[in-house]
C-alpha cells in the first residue's frame, strides 16, 4: 500500500520533450491571441445558474406536485441527470480550480458534491491526485477498480463470472451512488485510504463539511419526503434517481479511458513509465462525440478528456476550441490523437472492451 508521501511519486514520467512544449506555447496563445480567461466567465454562470434551476425544479416537482407513477418516473429520471450534470459542470470543473480564478468559488463549486451526497474531500484525492496523475496505470489507478465482479484492465485476475460483465456491468454501475452515500465515504473515511492508497483523514473544516454534506443530503433526499409520502414512493423515487446517476456518470467516465482505442500502461518495475506525461495522456485518454453540442453542453466537456487531461486547469467551454490545436500538433508530431466519432461508437468500444477483459486475454 502507498503512504501519502508516496502517493504524487509512485511512478514517475519520463521529462517532458518538444512535442509538450509545442503544444504548450500554441494553447497559450489561443488565449493571449484572443484576450480570454482560460477559467469560465459569463458563459459559465449562465450554464450554473440553468443547471442549478433544472435540479431545483425536478426535486420540487416531484416533492410537491407529482402525483403518478408516471410523472414520478420522468422527474426522477430529470433529478439524476441535474445531478449528474452538477458533477460533470459545476463540481468537476471547480475541484478542479478551473471554474474560476478565485478560489473560494471554485471550492464552493466543488462542495457541489457533498450537497449531492458524495465527499468533495475524497473525489480530489481519488480524481485530481491519483486518477490525473496515473491514467489507466495498472493496479494505480483507483477508476479501473470496480470491485470483484468487473476487470477492467489486463492486470485484473480475470474469473469465470467476467465472461458476462459487459451484459451485466451496467447494473453494477447504476448501484455506485448508492454505494458512495451510504458506505464507502465512510469506509474510506474510517480507513484512511482509497483502494490501495493511503489519504490523510479531513480535518477541521473538511472532517465538518464531509459530515454537513452527509447529513443535509439525507434530510433532502429522504427525510423531508419521508414527511409527505409513504417510504414505498420515496424509496424506489431515491433508487431510481441513483440509477440515472450511476449509469450517466459511471458511462462518461468509461468511455473516455476504458475502451479499445486507450492503452493501460503496466506499472514498471523500474518506477519510470514509458512515455512522457502528455504522450501517455494521448494514450491513454480518448475524445468521442465531439460535434455534438448537446452532449458538449451536458458533459461538460468531459467527452473533450484528452484536452481535459493535458489542461486540466482550463475550463471545459474552452475544451472544443483547443482541441483542433491539440490534434493538430499530435499530427505534427506523429502522436495518435484517439477519438470515437460519436457517443455509440464509444460505447459500443466500452462493451467490446468489457467482452474481451473477461475472456482470454486479448491479443
Ligand atoms: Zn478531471
């Protein structure tokens, strides 16, 4: 297990070359060229503010307006999505510093998750340390691990049940929410750790927010409607809702990383990985539906992962106007730049990929 001293150096990258200079230099001027932020703006605002209504709205409707079976099963369908939505927008880009140069709105964005039932303590651990650090780097990164009955990657034990995980691996998907709010923050959280990884417990403020979030979460979530309707409405409402967030977040996240098109470099034995930081990001990272506004808008620009991955600092409305710049070098420079055309593409990559991890290892 790594400590937490270990955990910014568990392998390292090869130093940077031209091809990261390059591209450096060309996104810099993008943006000098054109006198804009590379954090979020108005544009920005206008898209929280629609986001933050659409949420507020399905849970107010379904608290206090539906009243069929019908209308309980599209307002929750809509409140897993907002949810979603708030992840991919609002809390991604904040934890990540990106949403906006003051600090204390891109923490307030990133709280976005507590108040949604997860520990903006955690996921930067999980997401902004280990995952951007060690993409897809085997038995590093904690994205690839989806418990015994998912293999993900080539290093993971492969056992008989595998040979049906891409029929059933969607289920296990739709269940994470749940499995987040309800056990394993608390489990992290007692154990110090994340996977095989150590992290230092929250303290002081964070220890307060990862309990507040918690806390107000249930009152919102089951609580207050446990007042006004009978558990056996609000119950499956709150497990349907998760579905739709589980399924939407777990399916973005895959189709980026755990697909045909992106590699998993094996963890070296000399401690030094192959290839330098932005080449192995364009390995092991892949863009797909990048012409389709709705799924640019919704996704906030997590279907650009490649740009998200090389300027993770760089706020996703910024992401489709790079990219041109990012495959552009990659030609240059002979370096794939990987790219599912459309959002079926990916997925129909995500469960060829699925198919092939759980049987014989692939060629
Ligand atoms: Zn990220």
């Amino acid at each position: 297990m790594s400590t937490t001293s270990e955990l910014r150096g568990l392998v390292k990258y090869p130093a940077g070359n031209e091809f990261r200079r390059v591209l450096r230099q060309r996104v810099a001027e993008y943006f000098e060229n054109r006198g804009i932020s590379t954090h979020g703006g108005p544009r920005m605002w206008i898209k929280t503010a629609t986001i933050i209504v659409w949420f507020l709205a399905s849970y107010l409707l379904l608290l206090l307006w539906a009243t069929t079976p019908l209308q309980a099963v599209l307002l929750s369908v809509s409140l897993g999505l907002s949810i979603a939505g708030i992840g991919f927008n609002l809390q991604h880009d904040g934890s990540h510093g990106s949403y906006s140069s003051k600090r204390w709105l891109n923490k307030i964005m990133a709280t976005f998750l507590d108040l949604t039932g997860g520990s903006s303590y955690l996921w930067k651990w999980q997401h902004n340390v280990i995952h951007h650090t060690y993409t897809n780097v085997e038995g590093i990164d904690e994205d690839l691990k989806v418990g015994a009955l998912g293999r993900l990657a080539p290093d993971q034990k492969r056992l008989a049940v595998h040979r049906f995980q891409h029929i059933y691996i969607w289920f296990l998907y739709a269940f994470l929410p749940l499995k987040w709010w309800f056990l394993d923050d608390y489990v992290s959280l007692g154990q110090g750790r994340l996977g095989d990884h150590k992290v230092p417990r929250p303290r002081g403020v964070e220890l307060f927010l990862f309990f507040f979030g918690k806390f107000q979460f249930y009152a919102w979530a089951l609580v207050l409607p446990l007042f006004l309707h009978s558990w056996t409405v609000v119950v499956p409402v709150l497990v349907l809702t998760s579905f739709v967030t589980g399924v939407t977040l777990a399916v973005v996240f895959q189709l980026a990383h755990c697909l045909e098109e992106a590699d998993f470099p094996a963890r070296p034995a000399n401690g030094e990985l192959e290839l330098p930081f932005d080449e192995s990001q364009l390995a092991t990272t892949v863009d797909f539906a990048r012409n389709n506004p709705l799924a640019t808008w919704f996704l906030g620009g997590l279907n650009f992962q490649v740009e998200h991955h090389l300027f993770p600092k760089i706020c996703h409305i910024h992401y489709s106007a790079i990219a041109p710049i990012v495959e552009k070098t990659c030609a240059e420079f002979g370096i794939p730049y990987r790219n599912n055309v459309t959002f079926f593409d990916a997925l129909r990559s995500h469960a060829r990929w699925l198919y092939r991890m759980g049987r014989a290892e692939p060629a």
